[in-house]
C-alpha cells in the first residue's frame, strides 16, 4: 500500500498547490469584484447604463470564459513571462489562472449584484447618496452573501484548474497526478492526490456555506 | 412648497413613446398632506419621482422650497434629496444592517455629523417611532409595520422639509395600516412637516390628506379639499373610488329605490350642519313625510360629514327643497 508515495512530495506539492489557490484567488477577486461590478452597472436599464462598455467588456469575458483552460495555459505563456519573469512554478501558473477564473468570477459577482433589490437602490439614490457610495454602502453589503457564494465557487473551479495548469510545469498536486500517478502508472499516488484535492474542495465548500449563511439576514 | 409647471415624462419602450404623465401643473402647500390616488399604472408613481428627480422629467420645471429642481447639477441635486425623506410600499431596508444602521444611514452617506451626534440623533428617531428596543435587529426579524417605522425614522433622519410617501401601507394589514397612518399625520403635525402621498386607497386619503389629486392615464383628473372630493366626487374614476372606500353598491341601491314612493333626495351635510336637528323640523314645517334609504357619518381631518338619501311623499315638497338649501344643506333630486 502506497508503496510509491513520497509523502513530503506529497507535502511539497500540497503547499504549491495551495499557494497557487489562494495567490490566484486573491487576484482573481481583485480584478473580477470591481470587473463584475462594471458589467452590473453598466448593464441595461442600470446606474451607469452604457451600451458601448458594457458591450465591449462582455466580450472580453465571453472570449475568456470559451477558451479552454488548457489552451490559456499555453497562449497565456509569453505574457505570463512578461508578468513574472517566467512561465514555471507558482509564480508562472497565477497570471493564467487569474485569467481563467476573473472572468468567470465577474459573471457570477454581476448575477450576485443582479439580485439585489432595485427598491434597495432608488432608496439610496433618495438618500442623496453617489453612485460610489451606493455601490460601497448598499450594493456591495446587500450582494455579500452571493459574493462569497462566487467566491466559494471560483476558488473550487481554480482548484481544478490548479491541477491542470500541472501540464506547463506549474508543480502542485495536479503535476504529481499526472506526472506519477498517470504516466508512471503509480495508482497508489493518482488516489492520495484525487482524495487530497477531495478535501481541499469539500473544505472550501463548506467554509463557503458557513460564511454565506454568517452573511445573510434575510 | 412643491409646485409642477406643465412638467412631463415620455418613456420610450420599443421605439414607441408612452406618455406616462402629461403635462401637468400642481401645487402642494407648505405643512399640508397632499394625496395622490390613481390605480396602478396611472402615473402617479411616476409623478411621486419626478419631486425627487428619481424619474427625470422630458420636460417643464419643478420648484421645491424655492429650489429649481429641474436645473440642478448632480452635486446639487444629491445635496436637495437630503431635505425629502422618502418611504415605500416594500419598505427597502438593506437587510446587511441592523434597524439603527439603516437609520443611521443618509446621516453617514451626507457625513456631516459626527458619530456620536448620528447615535443621539438615531436614538431619538427610533423613540420618536416606538422601536427603541428594536435598534440591534435586522429588519427580517421585524413585523411589516415595524419595518415601514424603520423606514420612516430612516427618511426622517436628515430632518427633511418633505415626505414622499410611495404607497407606504400598501402592503400592510389594515390595523398596521391606521398604525402607520396616524403616525404620519402626528409627525405632520408636530414637525411641520409637507406630506405627498401616493395610494390606491380613498380609505388612505380620507385618514391623513388635506388635499387630494386623482389622476388618471397620465393626468390630474380633478382635485380639492378631500372632504370636497369625497362628498361631491365629479369625475368618473374620482366617483369609482369613494364608492369602493365606502362600499356603496350602487346597484343595489337602485334596486332599493325601484319599491319606494316619493321623491328621492341625497342630502350632504358638513360642518356644524351635520349635527343640527334639522329633519323634523321641515318635515313638520312643510308637511312632508320621509323615510331615510340610506346614511353615513364620519369625520375627515376634523370635519364631520353626513350623506342621507331621503324618500319624501307628500306635504310642500318645493317648500322642503328650499328650506334645506336655505340651512346649508347641499340637496340634490336623485328622482
């Protein structure tokens, strides 16, 4: 029983692996909350309502969200180099996932904002308030609970996607999945990496649910 | 205080224009409770917006308090809505905060007020509303009235001249609902402050306004003292609504009237007159026999009314005719 397994590569690749998580996510929630923000206020029939932007953004995250993960990986390559000096390892694997999964949290941070009840919005207009402060003041507390369900959700799609960008040499748990347990067929550590990239999710979605329901007053 | 010269809104909805309001012009006083009744979608939302310039209108001016509302600039106009409270029909509290945030809320967005100086404030605005021990709630714990008092002591709170009201107890119980108004007519009363409401309900108009605009498709169809509108209901939809707030059947009463002899008479009392003995003695006077078909008194805004539809047989009718004209009786012959 898991004769093949080398536990501090294992060690090893976790930590990458959740180094590349929680880097990405970071940047994924810095670039995609104000982007998500955007497309909801500059949808139609919405605060900042503009058909050019809003046109122009919802193109650049279809684009992004219909390419394949694996082929961002590999298009990505020269800008990612351009970003971190190099296309390997944690740092080479960030700039695609935050690319990956911006887009797709933006969506879902739109679709949150979506469900916040215009009434909610009039009356803060009728307070007197700016466009700014009503998206800090009542969009943004009134939308948390949906936006920590996109962040749950994004974090577990980058878990994924952290397995694969393995393929370009990004190390993690993915890397050792494939590397050993794929192609030197060494079941014992295809099975510790998939039940260790189990947890990692099941943990993620329960924290998410916690928080969500922390969150919500309703 | 508020007052629409030939003011107008347009949508346009799949390159078609809808005309949501006409032009209109209106007045409303300083310190009175002006009601708005109109059946959905006939503008009267609308037109609620356009003093806020929540709904920008295509055309003509609003003046607010002096204030040109239609040529204010987006800081201006940020800096006026801070002096017109507003509530509405599904109260839209942010349900992120507690009762005292959200009341705290326009003083923090305006902030020109120190924290402690918003605490002291929004305390007294929760007495003032009867929620004191309900500040560290969140408004799904609260009751739909409870909430639409949230919602008051939260438009009250930069201490505004005005108070739009958005069919504000639309979506209430009818005992919350006398709750909720009585304590808009008492804040009327103890802040000065000018009420416009909107409502589908005469029951809401004839409780709290002083006055009463109906509209319809767009446009003011009559207006007045509410008790004049009440009492001598002109337009057809003005006619509508004061009957479903009394629930007169007209049918029925028809019906009523086929099996009874005599001149038919509506009589409408107002004032000192209601009270007055005056049936008997005209009919001793004039001979004339009467029997009463049907009746209602009540008050509106302090003024006690009456409306008596009266058969009379026999006697001087005429005579009888003049002598409740000349007792200030407003008399009109159904038959």
């Amino acid at each position: 029983m898991f004769r093949n397994v080398d536990w501090y590569d294992i060690w090893l690749a976790t930590l990458d692996t959740l180094l590349m998580l929680f880097g990405s996510l970071l940047f994924t929630v810095l670039i995609g909350l104000p982007l998500g923000v955007l497309l909801f206020l500059t949808g139609p029939r919405q605060l900042l309502q503009n058909r050019a932007i809003y046109g122009v953004l919802s193109l650049v995250v279809n684009v992004l969200r219909s390419l394949p993960f694996i082929i961002l990986l590999i298009v990505m390559i020269p800008l990612t180099v351009l970003l971190t000096g190099t296309s390997l390892g944690v740092a080479g694997a960030i700039p695609p996932l935050v690319a990956g999964a911006a887009p797709f949290f933006a969506r879902l941070v739109e679709t949150a904002l979506r469900e916040v009840d215009r009434g909610i919005i009039e009356a803060t207009q009728a307070m007197g308030a700016s466009t700014r402060q009503i998206i800090w003041n009542a969009l943004l507390p009134e939308a948390r609970p949906g936006i920590i369900a996109a962040i749950t959700v994004t974090a577990i799609t980058l878990v994924s996607y952290t397995a694969m960008a393995g393929v370009v040499g990004a190390g993690g748990l993915g890397d050792l999945a494939i590397r050993y347990g794929y192609q030197r067929f060494q079941t014992d550590v295809m099975v510790v990496t998939v039940v260790l990239l189990l947890c990692l999710v099941q943990i993620l979605q329960v924290v998410g649910d916690r928080l969500v329901i922390h969150f919500s007053r309703k | 205080m508020i007052e629409f010269h030939d003011v107008y809104k347009t949508y346009r909805v799949n390159g078609r224009d809808i005309q949501a309001l006409k032009p209109t012009s209106l007045s409303v006083r300083a310190g009175e409770v002006f009601g708005l009744i109109g059946h959905s979608g006939a503008g009267k939302s609308t037109l609620l917006r356009l003093i806020n310039r929540l709904e920008e209108p295509s055309g003509g001016r609003i003046v607010v308090d002096g204030v040109e509302v239609t040529a204010l600039a987006p800081e201006g106009l940020r800096r006026f809505r801070r002096q017109v409270g507003m509530i509405f029909q599904h109260f839209n509290l942010l349900s992120s905060k507690t009762v005292a945030d959200n009341v705290a809320m326009p003083l923090r967005l305006a902030g020109e007020m120190p924290p402690a100086a918003i605490r002291a404030r929004v305390a007294e605005l929760l007495r003032r509303v009867g929620l004191s021990e309900h500040a560290d709630k969140y408004p799904a714990q609260l009751s739909g009235g409870q909430k639409q008092r949230v919602g008051i002591a939260r438009a009250l709170a930069t201490g505004p001249k005005i108070l739009l009201c958005d069919e504000a107890t639309s979506a209430l119980d009818p005992q919350t609902t006398a709750q909720v108004l009585q304590l808009l007519a008492e804040i009327n009363r103890e802040l000065g402050l000018t009420i416009v409401l909107i409502t589908h309900e005469m029951d809401v108009i004839r409780r709290v306004c002083d006055r009463v605009a109906v509209i319809e498709d767009g446009a003011i169809v009559e207006q007045g003292p509410v008790v004049d509108v009440f009492l001598h209901p002109r337009h057809p939809t003005t006619v509508r609504f004061v009957q479903e707030a009394e629930q007169i059947d007209q049918d029925g009463l028809r019906e009523d009237f086929a099996h009874v002899s005599g001149r038919i008479l509506r009589l409408t009392l107002k004032g000192e007159t209601t009270h007055a003995p005056l049936l008997g003695r005209i009919a001793r006077a004039t001979g004339v026999d009467y029997s009463i078909l049907s009746g209602r008194f009540d008050r509106i805004k302090g003024v006690s009314y009456g409306q008596l539809i009266l058969a009379l047989v026999g006697g001087d009718f005429e005579a009888a005719l003049r002598q409740l004209q000349a007792a200030d009786v407003h008399v009109e012959v159904l038959r």
